[in-house]
C-alpha cells in the first residue's frame, strides 16, 4: 500500500514542479522555479515530521520527492559557474541550502 502513496504524491508533485518553473521562467533568466520547489518541498517534508507512514510515504517520498529538483539545482549551478555568473551560482547555492533548511526547521517546529 505504501508504494501506491509513493505513487499518488510522485505524479502529483513532478506536475507541480513543471508549472511552478515555467510559470517562474517567464519572468526571469534566474532559476527562481527550482529554488521555489525547493525551499517549498523542503517546508512539506518538514510538516511531516511524526506523521503516520503513510502519509510519509504519500506527501515526503512520493510528493516532495519528485516535487524538489536536486540534480536541476546542481545544473543551475553549474551552468552559471559555466557562464562565468559567480555571483549568481554562489547566491542560488547558499540561498537554497539556507533557505531549504530554514524552511524545513520551521515546519518541524510547526508540527511539533
């Protein structure tokens, strides 16, 4: 039964994402879409903390799971190191793992 929660918040959380990130990339050439996701996904996992296992299973493996974008995170950071945008992969580099983990303590700390 658990696989058919990890299932159900997969093919919810991957659309999620997709519409966050083009919705984001109209508006700027910066990776605002994959930071979003992240920081967000970072906020669910958090509210999860103690919940039963099967909404684990359904909200932090399935749906926060394909929802956040790590290798995408990586390959923003990447390529703007490639194009020479120091600042700007330093800024989504630090910004996201501060801001995922600040988002993450506070939901822990909403939930516990």
């Amino acid at each position: 039964m658990k696989t058919a929660f990890v299932i159900l918040g997969a093919a919810i959380g991957a659309p999620s994402r997709f519409v966050i990130d083009q919705y984001l990339r109209k508006f700027s050439n910066v990776p605002w879409g994959t930071f979003t996701v992240n920081v967000l996904g970072s906020f669910v996992i958090g509210l999860t903390w103690g919940a039963s296992d099967n909404t684990v299973a359904l909200v932090a493996i399935g749906f926060a799971g394909a929802f956040t974008t790590w290798s995408t995170f990586m390959l923003d950071v990447y390529l703007a190191i490639e194009l020479k945008r120091f600042k700007a992969a330093a800024i989504n580099y630090l910004g996201s793992l501060l801001f995922g983990l600040l988002a993450a303590a506070l939901a822990i700390n909403l939930v516990a």
